[in-house]
C-alpha cells in the first residue's frame, strides 16, 4: 500500500472503551488522499439500472397519535386532511359538513410526526335524563409532537402551535323529539372560519364558527329555560353543547365551533328548540388550499422517494495491525439516467464496536460522482464491519435501510 504521508493523520491516536476512535483528518484532505490511495480497479463501481421511483401515498383513518417517520432524504410531503362531519341530531338538525385543507410541508428527514384523525369534536352535554343531541365532528392535523406528551400544548398561535395543517370538523345538529322535529338546528360547516350552527328563533341559539384566533361561542340556553348553554370551543376541540334537549356539539378545529344552546322544551309551533354546533376552522400550509369534504375524515400523505444511487464502500488496506492507519472511502454515484452530482454526506460506523467514526460532506469525483473519506485507526483485533450511510438529498434517496458494509480485519 501507498505510505499515508504522516501530516494527513492526527496524533491524536486514542481509542474508546472496546472500538477504535478516528484520526483526525482535514475533510477535503481525507477523501482526496482516499481517492489517492485506491487502486484502479477498486474505482470501478457496480453496474444497476434502478427503475425510477413513484410517489408514495401513506393513508390514516380515525384515530390520534398515529406516528409517520419521514424517510431519508426526503423534505417536503405533500399532505392532505380532512375533518369529519358532525352528527345529525335525532329528529333534529343534520351536521355540519367537514373541511378538506390540502398543501406541502417542509420536513425533517428521519424525523416522527403525528397523525390524528376526527378527533376533538364536542359532544351534547346536560342535566339527565337529556336527549343528546349531534356530536361536532372530530378534525384532522398533523403535528409535530403526540398529545400524550404533556408538553405538546395546542396555543392556536402559529410558531409555538405544533400542528402543521388542521381540516376542520363540522358541528352537530341539535335534537329533537319524533312529534316535534327540530330540522332547523342543523351544524354549521366547517372552513378557514367554521360556520354557526342554525337555530329557531326564540329557542337555544347555535353554537358560533371557529376562527383563525379563537373557538366560537357557546350557544346561550332557550330563554326561560332550565337547559343549558353550549361552551366555547377551543383549540383543537369544540366546545360541548347544553341539554335537556341537546343541542349539537361543536366541530373539532384550529380553534374549535361552539356548542348549541340546549331547550327543556319544544314547541311545535317552530318556535322553541336547540342550536346546532358551530364548524371548527381549518389550518391551511402556505400556499396551501381547502374546501368542503367530499369524502370521510382521513390523512393522506404523499411523498416521492429520492433517485437512486449506487454505492462503494472501500477500506484500504483490509487487512491492518493496530494502530496502522485505515483509509475508508464511499463513492456515491447517480443511478441510471442521471445526471447531477449526489450531494449530503456519509456517516461511517464501525457497528462492531458501536463507535461512530464520523460524518463528511460528498466532494465531486469522477464523472457525475462524489466521495466521502476519512482515516481511523483502531485498538482492538479482530473483524470490524464498517457501515456507510448516504443522507440523500433534494434530488436522491439515501440507504439508511440498506446501508454499505466492508469488513476490516485487524492482527
């Protein structure tokens, strides 16, 4: 093997507890003095023609705290939520419809979102016995953190709110008797500004939208009346409607609607009767979009896996005395059809000893490729499988999942 000219490496040479620790070394310097140290031959790299990735489309129904782990390499999702609509009330008002918002986030790879689906919305609420009325439907988000964790705070203030796009539920219609139909409390739909609920004239009045800033108001109690009054909504949940014939719940949202006034009577002149729940109000990305739901309450997440690459993990020599300097080198290389040169980096792992040996940033090669180095030196004999993992980048995928190995025997 070629001497390794002795200022490339540092002195530095101390190991960690059962693995070899790296030698210091500039970064342009360590690859270029590993792309030295190759022989012809080991610049060749394996020959693939990859087929060319299609998007991937992963689809939560109902349910919180579904966790999504963005894959290597990848930094923006295109996403899509939709809140449930509220319940009809029996023999009441029918509920309001949900909201569809759709957009693109930008992401960390390898991070974890969470995913919930037709949750918050709010139910009927009063003195027992009650006829309940429509339950708001649940909104939809995506956020950053899982609602199990006590420091994952819904504020409603962009920046410090960790949900990254909202679609609104829609409110609950109120209730009413088979005599005495109430269709006049229906839900209110949810939007960017969710939509009150209905209401008789002189009975409990609806539950009011929520808003970009605030949930809406709870709907006040049919006037002498011994029902009771909707609640406000809040962020990420509506607010609870009043009995003793329910009004509707508010629907779940960035800032939840509010619940329907409740009656303890109704009056079949149409006068007399519950308040629907108000829509909840929707999150929508920049540059985003939304609208009434055509469908059931769902997330959808869409991405497009980077191109592929192909790899070449070479450790010279592979055969080695301790403390011997060890030269590692990933070429990365575009996959058939490309043309731009990979960028991002490569960490090197000895995965014997569990010790990180480092991460450099690609430099142009040959062709269309780019090479990551570095030299190590290690303190204990035996086989060593070295890993090699590309990031990715905006352009292609990384191997994380299937990351280069090569062994390094040390006498």
């Amino acid at each position: 093997m070629r001497s390794i000219p002795r200022a490339a490496v540092s002195g530095r040479r101390g190991g960690t507890t059962g693995g070899g620790r790296p030698g210091r070394v500039t970064h342009r310097g360590a690859v270029l003095l590993a792309t030295a140290v190759l022989p012809a031959a080991a610049l060749v790299l394996p020959t693939a023609t990859p087929a060319a990735a299609a998007p991937v489309t992963t689809t939560f129904n109902a349910g919180a705290d579904q966790s999504f782990t963005v894959p290597a390499g990848i930094i923006q999702l295109s996403v899509t939520a939709t809140g449930a609509a509220g319940q009809n009330g029996p023999s009441g008002g029918a509920g309001g419809s949900g909201a569809t918002v759709s957009g693109t986030l930008n992401v960390t790879p390898n991070s974890t979102l969470y995913v919930n689906v037709g949750t918050g919305g709010g139910i009927s609420n009063g003195p027992v016995p009650f006829i309940p009325g429509g339950a708001g439907g649940g909104s939809s988000d995506i956020r950053t953190c899982s609602s199990a964790n006590a420091g994952c705070v819904l504020t409603g203030v962009p920046g410090t709110d960790p949900r990254l796009i909202v679609g609104g539920g829609g409110g609950g219609g109120g209730a009413g008797v088979a005599t005495i139909p109430v269709l006049e409390a229906t839900g209110g739909a949810a939007g960017d500004t969710g939509q009150p609920g209905g209401e008789r004239p002189d009975g409990g009045q609806g539950g009011g939208g929520g808003t970009q800033t605030a949930g809406g108001a709870g709907g006040a109690l049919c006037p002498d009346s011994s029902g009771t009054a909707g609640t406000t909504g809040q962020a990420g949940a509506g607010g609870r409607a009043g009995g003793t014939i329910g009004g509707g719940g508010g629907g779940g949202g960035w800032f939840g609607g509010g619940g329907g006034g409740g009656c303890n009577f109704l009056a079949g002149d149409g006068t007399r009767g519950p308040g629907g729940g108000g829509g909840g109000s929707n999150l929508v990305p920049a540059g985003g979009t939304s609208g009434p739901a055509s469908g059931a309450a769902q997330v959808t997440i869409t991405y497009t896996p980077g191109k592929p690459v192909t790899t070449l993990l070479t450790a010279i020599p592979q055969r080695t005395l301790i403390g011997l300097p060890v030269v590692l080198r990933d070429q990365v290389c575009p996959g058939a059809g490309s043309t731009t040169r990979p960028t991002g980096t490569v960490t090197f792992t000895d995965t014997t000893t569990h010790t990180a040996l480092g991460t450099h940033r690609l430099l142009p090669t040959l062709g269309h490729c780019a090479a990551a180095g570095l030299i190590t030196t290690f303190r204990t004999r035996g086989t060593h499988t070295i890993t090699a993992v590309y990031s990715g980048d905006t352009v292609y995928q990384g191997n994380s999942d299937n990351p280069e190995t090569r062994p390094v025997t040390v006498l």
